[in-house]
C-alpha cells in the first residue's frame, strides 16, 4: 500500500488572466495558460474560479464530449443554450451540462452593477457522443449537518445531478471552527478546492483558492478555522495524471 498523501496547489501558483471583463482563475492548465505538471486530476480536466464585471459574459460558445459543472458563489447568471434551456443561475445553484455531440451555450452576469462569481469545472465522460442534457437544481446556503453535501454521481443519488463519469461531486459549507469527517470509497482520489475562508484538511491548511489532491488516503477531515464554502471531487484512480 502507498503512503498517504495529500499535495497542496496554493491559490498562488495557479493560471491567471484578466480580460477587462472577466477575471479568471485556473487550477489546471486552460486556454493561454499550459502547465504540463497541471494537466488534471484523474477525470477532472478543468477548474477556473471566474469573476464576471456587471453586464458582461461570454457570447454563444460550443462545447463537446464534456461533462460541464457550474457552482455559483455570488450574483445571478443568466444560461441559454441550443437544447432550449434558458434559466437563471443564483448561490446555492449547481448545474451540469453534459455536452455529449455538441451544444452551444452562453453566460451572462445579469446585474448592471454588481459582479458575479463562478467555480466552473470540466469533468471528462465515460461515453462520447451522448446526447447533450442540462441539470439545474439549488442545494442550500446552509452549513453542512456534518457531512459533505452530494451534489452530482453517477446515479443522482441522494437528488444529486447525474453525471456521466465515475465521478462524485460534494460541497462543503462549514460555520467558524465547525468539523466534519468524509471516509473516501477504495479505489478512489479526490481533489478539494477551497474557495472561501481558511481550513485544515487532516491538519494541512488552505487558504482561499488553494487545492488538494489527495491520494491513498481513507479517512479526512475538514476543521475550518472561519466560514468557508468549498467543492470536492471523488474520481476513479484508474485515470491519474
């Protein structure tokens, strides 16, 4: 058996880039930004944590063969795309557009004045050339009752999205000096992002935007040492870059 291991990604050593419009944030290398030592982690392709000024957005874009997820933090955003799907997007929200043989989607900040922010995440499928669907479902505000909170599986357990990829999205809300534990399922790697406060994970801590990538590992802990709101990934450890 492996030593466990936990390897910090500081907030600080990730991609950057400002548009004017948008700020943006990437854990794995995305766009201009290439890291070939940041590549992924296991199906996880894609982690940027945006920022959106007032009025702005990306224009009509497509995508394919991805499993698109969108944790919404602050302001509300407007979603159209080429499934027909046209909805509004506020804190709690989480939606997944699995763009299987193709769509075609755009964002937009729908506030004139305030900015919104986004975790955006890229999750590669099992299967190429699905049919493209859309989920959309508001999880709560509210701290976690001592166990992260199931947002998306494979089986939408739990009312949770259903994703196509052996993967398990949770998130993690937890109150000044407020601790939960999370035993990881054999045969899987999880990565953690923190996208608020400060917190020890299994005594290691995190900052704003830092990340984890946590490896051979069975039992974890969260402690936070102010409020924090983060997102975890459970994958298959068959894939690991």
């Amino acid at each position: 058996m492996n030593a466990p291991m936990i390897r910090i990604r500081r907030a600080s050593d990730r991609g950057h880039a400002d548009h004017g419009w948008l700020e943006t944030f990437h854990t794995f290398s995305f766009a201009e930004y290439f890291d070939h030592k940041h590549m992924g982690f296991g199906s996880l392709r894609v982690l940027n944590q945006d920022r959106i000024h007032a009025g702005r957005g990306f224009a009509a874009h497509d995508h394919e063969n991805m499993e698109i997820v969108t944790v919404l933090q602050q302001g509300i955003l407007e979603h159209t795309d080429s499934t027909g799907t046209a909805s509004r997007m506020v804190p709690g929200d989480v939606q997944l557009m699995s763009a299987g043989t193709g769509i075609r989607h755009s964002e937009a900040n729908a506030s004139s004045t305030e900015s919104l922010e986004l975790l955006q995440m890229w999750i590669m499928p099992r299967e190429l050339g699905t049919s493209p669907r859309y989920e959309q479902r508001n999880f709560g505000l509210d701290p976690c009752d001592g166990n992260l909170q199931l947002v998306a599986s494979p089986d939408g357990a739990k009312n949770s999205l259903t994703i196509g990829q052996d993967a398990c999205l949770f998130m993690g809300r937890l109150a000044t000096d407020q601790m939960l534990r999370h035993r990881m399922t054999p045969g899987t790697i999880l990565w953690v992002h923190l996208a608020r406060g400060h917190m020890k994970l299994n005594g290691k801590l995190l900052g704003p935007g830092d990340g984890a990538g946590v490896r051979d590992e069975r039992d974890l802990e969260f402690r936070a040492t102010d409020p924090v709101e983060f997102v975890a990934w459970e994958l298959s450890d068959q894939d690991q870059h």
